[in-house]
C-alpha cells in the first residue's frame, strides 16, 4: 500500500532526533512519486540540502516564508492546465508558516477549497531563525524571544479548529510516534479532492532542549497526556478521534524536555486544567 | 476588427489573444477592470485559462511562481498598494527565472491615500529583475502585453508593462484588435526549458550558498542586458506582423532640435502637442517618448542626445532625497560620455494631478532660461 522505495535520502541537513525529518519520510511513503512539494523558509528549506543537492527524490519548489498555500494553489492550476490532474501538490511547512505568516494566504486557499495538500509539521516555534515563539508555542514555554523569567504568556493556537471551520473536506492530526496513522490519513487524504490539511506534531530535540533519542517518546506522550490528540475533521463538521489517550498526567510529558524546566507546580496545574478543558471539548464534538 | 475600448480592456484582451493560461490577481483601484474582464472572458470560454482569485496580490504573485514553475503562461496586474505588497515575490519570480507578465497601472501610494496617477509605485521595482515597459496609449497597451509574454519567454524574466491610472486605464480609444491566428504565429504556446515534473524530478530555489549564488546573478543581469535586443528584434517582428512598432525610446521631431523633452506613459502624447506648437512657433524642440525603462536602453537614447545641448526630463515620480527617477537614471548612463547633454530634471503630475500643455511649457521655458541645471529636480504645476 505504501512506497517500499525511500522517497527521501539519509543524506539530509536535519539534527540528530528531527521529528519534521521522520514527518517527511513516512508522509513521502504515503503520497508516492507523483507527488510535488512546496517548501515555503522553514528548518527544511535547509534540510533539503544546498545546491546542487536534494535530499528528496520527488520535484521541489522552494518559495517565500508566507506562499506555501499559495505556490501550490498556483502549481495545481498550472498542472491541470498542462492536463495532469493526477499529480498531487503538497505544500510542507512548518507552524509559523502556518499559524502565523501564512495564515492568510492557507485561509484563501481553503476558502476557494483548492486541489492541494498542506502540511504543517509543528515543532512549536520558529526553529529556522534559532527557536523563537510561534503562535503554536504552547503556554508557559521557554524560547528565545520568552525567556524563562518571562515564559510564553498565551496558550497555542487552535489550527485544526480554524482549519475545521473552513468546512475543508479533510483535516488530520498526526505524528511520529503514530506512522502507521500518519500514513493512513495522508493516503485517506491522497485520494480526497479539494483542500486537506494534516497538522504533524513534529519534535525539535534542539528547539525543546530534549534528548534526541526522546523524540518518538515525547510524541507518544503528547498524545497519551491529551495534550496533542489524534483525530480526523472530515467537511469540517465529522469529528473522529483516533487514538485513545492513556489519561497520563502532562507532567509526565512536560518534564522531559528542557523548554519546561522552568514551570511552576501551579503553571503546570494551569497546563493539565486547560488540556482536560480542550480534551472535553474534542471529545463531545467526536460524539456529536 | 477596431473596438473602442478602455486601457484596462485593452490589457484583457491582449492577455486574451496571448492564450495565458493561469491568471491570478486582486481587485484594486484603479487596475480592478482588467481582472473583472478577464473573469469574464474566462467564465465565457472566450480565454481557456484557469483563474485564481486570491486574497492578496502576495499570493496573486506567489500563484503565478507556481502556476508558472510548473510550465504555463502566466498573468496577473496590480497597482500602487497591490505592487508594493507584491515586492517580495517580485525578486522571487525573476530569481526564479519565471517568465510572467505582470500589468501595473501606476497609482500613487499613500500615505495620504490616492488613487490617481504616479509611476512611484513601478519605480519603486526597478531592481527586481523584471523587465519595464510604459505604454502612451491603449493600443500600445494591447500590443505590448502581447509583445511582453515574447520577450519573457525567450530570456526567462518577468515583464512588466505599465500604463496610466485613468489617463490610459479608464480612457477609451479605438483599438485595433489582431487577427487571433496572426497572434498565435507571432506567439506560439511557452515551451518551458525547465519545469516541475514528478517524472524528472528536480529542486527549485533551494539553498544556495556563496560559492553559487553569485553565478545566478550574474545569469540574470546578462539575461536582462539581452532583454534590449530581444525587446527590439520582439518590437521588430511585430511591426512586421501587425504594422505597429513603438521602438525601445520613441524620438519626435529631434531633427536639429537644441532641446529635447524626455518623459513616459500617457504625457508623452501631451508632449507630442506641445513640441508641435512650439516647432510651429520656429522653436527647435523636439521629444523622446522612454518606453523601456529596464534595460535602461542608454546606447539608444545616447544616439539622439549625443549633440543636444539641453535635455529636459518630466517625472511622474519621485525617490526622495534625489528627485525624478527617469532623470536620475539618464545622468547615471551618460556620466561617463564626453560629449553629452545638460540633464534639467522635473516633477510633474504627482498623485494624478494634470501634466498640462502649459506645464510643458513652462519646463521648456525654464530649461531655455537656465545655464545650468538646477542640483535638485524642479517641481512644476505646484499650487501658488
Ligand atoms: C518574510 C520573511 N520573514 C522572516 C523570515 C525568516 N524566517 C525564515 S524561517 C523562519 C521561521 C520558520 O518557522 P516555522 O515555520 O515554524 O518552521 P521551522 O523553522 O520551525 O521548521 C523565519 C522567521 C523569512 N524567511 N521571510
Ligand atoms: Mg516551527
């Protein structure tokens, strides 16, 4: 069902423990040869490797930091032009690409429902330019621009929420400790028409001061503490959940990685009330 | 087959006869009817082309890289605010090497807001690596849009052409409209050298590191220089097909002339009236109509100037802190000529105001009057 064939090459630019590297390869494996990508600045606008190299045995156009959504919707209607309604454009980029800068050229290309795939994979701050707070760092994280006297004040942006309320016909979360899951939404996705999006929480060991062999386990944990859920939003409005969360408490997940070290008994109490506020919520909309 | 029709009309449907194939664009004043003919023609089948209507001329800019990196004719226009918007994707869309054709109806930019007329906006581009051209009339508008989708084509740089807020955009004129099938000979379908393709894969625009991204460069700016003569032999052939031509500059009356007016757009048509007059009057005036702007076409307006002794440049723009763009650009090329003119520089019509016969009149009496120019430029037609 999926690619045996490595669609991406070892030889990439990406740190030790890079969960948008693992992101990659397995959604390659899911979406085949047929496939073009759109790299809008973004830790893999470097990963991909500097010319003449690419680390991606598929075509790729890199763009500007806010035209992922963009330059695929324009590449779409060039291919159909050139008769190939086949090949299916993806556009990969990373959360501030996606929550923050290209918010708005992704929010007129779900509206017009373009034919065109978009990734976000999320490692929760601006790692490119050397982790600087995205509107997808969560509350309380330590970054370059919130230090840890002064942590980030705000609690993440709910894209998926934004993203459903364009009533796009599909919309998923995944990550790297889930591939099978991963590849089973971005194949669902493959074969849908119109806009879909797939939100890949993404671990930075660099970004997140964690050990690079905790990546999958951190992604495991992000979804067994509720804190990033798996679910499927299909027409905006049919809510699935995928995965069910073994209820740990997010502390278990906090206080692996360094970017929490500095939280209070009281700031991760805040984090648990609002994750079990956010999980209630998903969960009556799963069974509305 | 002659229609009347608006400049704005005249874009649509030389873009039309052009046969684009994806045109993404964004409503603004006063560019807005280019973009609502060309949704017509495009819903009526009239123009077979896919047409993406964004929510900003940033992605309008960032569709058309797409659109044309995966091998297609391209076409968007904007103005003022929208081109201003547009100028990150401007240098991304000739670094690429994507030749789209872009219209600008030049509009002043704000603050304070103004919709009129003013070539500040285009100028503000000038090192983008896209190519400029400034229309005087609709049917040069016509003609050029087609003349530009040539000339990107061949060198693999974007073109832009320019035409007047309301002067030339909302201002009817008999236009002769080219026979569909002499068009499609003059511009057969674009053939991209390179594009994306999942059965030859390649990376576009990927990290390139000092050791190569001056070679990029260095590629554009021959290209660019090339771009003269393309543009030429372009304009050349076209005369041939249509019996237009309009030349890189467009000298008016220059025989014997000790004084030439320079200047672009739609008042080089008030320009033409007034060096009639002025000849009419025994005054030996003349008149050189700028139509490529980048390349600069120096050689070719050296020719002319080469013996005139004063040379009076109009500006419908301004960089601040130096003065009217046109005249700046004419100093530089000449700088280093032994034998050249005086260069009076001059603004007029900024924001859309009048550029009236009198107003000529007035740079050429003042150009007359003066010895030497003046170190800054002179602002004419101000309210007293
Ligand atoms: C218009 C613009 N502003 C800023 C930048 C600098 N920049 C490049 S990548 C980046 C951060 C990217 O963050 P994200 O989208 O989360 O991807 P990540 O680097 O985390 O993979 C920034 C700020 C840019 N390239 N373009
Ligand atoms: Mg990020």
């Amino acid at each position: 069902m999926y690619e045996r064939r490595e669609l991406m090459y070892a030889g990439h630019q990406a740190c030790a423990g890079c969960g948008a590297t693992m992101s990659m390869r397995y959604a390659l494996k899911a979406l085949g040869e047929k496939t073009i990508l759109v790299i809008p600045a973004c830790c893999w606008s470097v990963l991909a490797g500097p010319f003449p190299y690419s680390a991606l045995q598929v075509p790729v156009i890199h763009t500007a930091f806010e035209t992922g959504a963009s330059t695929a919707s324009g590449i779409k209607a060039g291919l159909e032009m050139r008769g190939d309604t086949e090949t299916t454009v993806a556009a990969w980029v990373g959360d501030g690409g996606t929550f923050d800068i290209g918010i708005q050229a992704l929010s007129g290309a779900a509206e017009r429902n373009d034919d065109i795939m978009y990734f976000c994979y999320d490692n929760e701050a601006y790692m490119n330019t050397g982790i600087q707070r995205s509107s997808a760092t969560p509350f309380g994280t330590w970054t370059t621009t919130t230090p840890a006297n002064h942590p980030k004040g705000q609690p993440k942006k709910n894209m998926m929420e934004i993203m459903a309320a364009h009533r796009i016909p599909y919309a998923a979360t995944c990550t790297v400790a889930f591939p099978e899951d991963m590849m089973r939404k971005i194949s669902k996705a493959k074969a849908i028409r119109g806009t879909r999006f797939i939100h890949i929480y993404s671990p930075c060991p660099t970004g997140w001061k964690a050990p690079s062999s905790l990546s999958v386990k951190i992604a495991r944990l992000a979804v067994h503490t509720k804190i990033f859920p798996l679910y499927e939003v299909e027409g905006g409005e049919r809510y699935n959940i995928n995965v069910d969360p073994k209820n740990l408490p997010v502390d278990e997940y906090l206080r692996l990685q360094g970017r929490f070290a500095h939280l209070t008994d009281d700031e991760v109490h805040t984090t648990q009330e609002t994750v079990d506020r956010e999980w209630e919520r998903l969960v009556k909309k799963a069974l509305d | 087959m002659k229609k009347i029709m608006v400049g704005n009309h005249a874009v649509s449907w030389g873009v039309m006869l052009s046969r684009a194939e994806v045109i993404s664009a964004y409503p603004i004043t006063p560019q807005t009817t280019i973009v609502e003919e060309l949704s017509v023609l495009c819903a009526d089948g009239r123009l077979k082309a896919k047409f993406i209507p964004v929510e900003s001329e940033h992605s309008a800019m960032a569709c058309c890289v797409g659109a044309a990196a995966a091998g297609v004719r391209t076409f968007t226009a904007t103005s003022g605010q929208g081109l201003a918007l547009m100028h990150e994707m401007l240098h991304w869309a000739s670094g690429a090497r994507l030749p789209i054709v872009m219209a600008t109806v030049n509009r002043a930019l704000g603050s304070p807001w103004n919709i009129w007329g003013e070539q500040t906006d285009s100028l503000s581009q000038r090192d983008t690596g896209w190519l400029q051209l400034y229309c005087e009339s609709n049917q040069e508008v016509l003609d050029t849009v087609i003349q530009a989708f040539k000339i990107a084509e061949e060198i693999s740089l974007p073109v832009m052409l320019n035409l007047d807020a309301f002067f030339l955009s909302h201002t009817a004129e008999p236009v002769e409209i080219p026979e569909q099938s002499l068009v499609d000979d003059f511009l057969p379908p674009y053939q991209p050298e390179f594009r994306l393709d999942p059965k030859n894969p390649h990376s576009f625009g990927c990290m390139t590191p000092p050791e190569y991204y001056m070679e990029f460069r260095y590629k554009i700016q021959q290209s660019m220089l090339q771009g003269k003569a393309v543009a030429q032999q372009v304009d050349d052939a076209f005369g041939r097909v249509f019996g237009r031509k309009y030349g890189l500059i467009e000298p008016y009356r220059c025989e014997g002339a000790d004084l030439i007016l320079i200047t672009s757009g739609a008042i080089a048509s008030t320009a033409r009236v007034v060096v009639d007059n002025l000849r009419e009057k025994g005054r030996k005036v003349g008149m050189v109509k700028v139509r490529l702007f980048r390349p600069f076409p120096k050689d070719e307006l050296l020719e002319i100037l080469r013996q005139v002794e004063k040379v009076a440049v109009v500006d419908r723009n301004v960089s601040f802190g130096v003065g009217g763009i046109f005249a700046h650009e004419m100093r530089a090329a000449l700088c280093n000529e032994k034998v050249r003119p005086a260069i009076f520089s001059y603004i007029a019509g900024l924001g859309g105001r009048d550029v009236t016969p009198p107003v000529l009149n007035d740079v050429i009496y003042q150009t007359y009057k003066r010895q030497e120019p003046e170190a800054q430029s002179v602002w004419v037609g101000m309210r007293s």
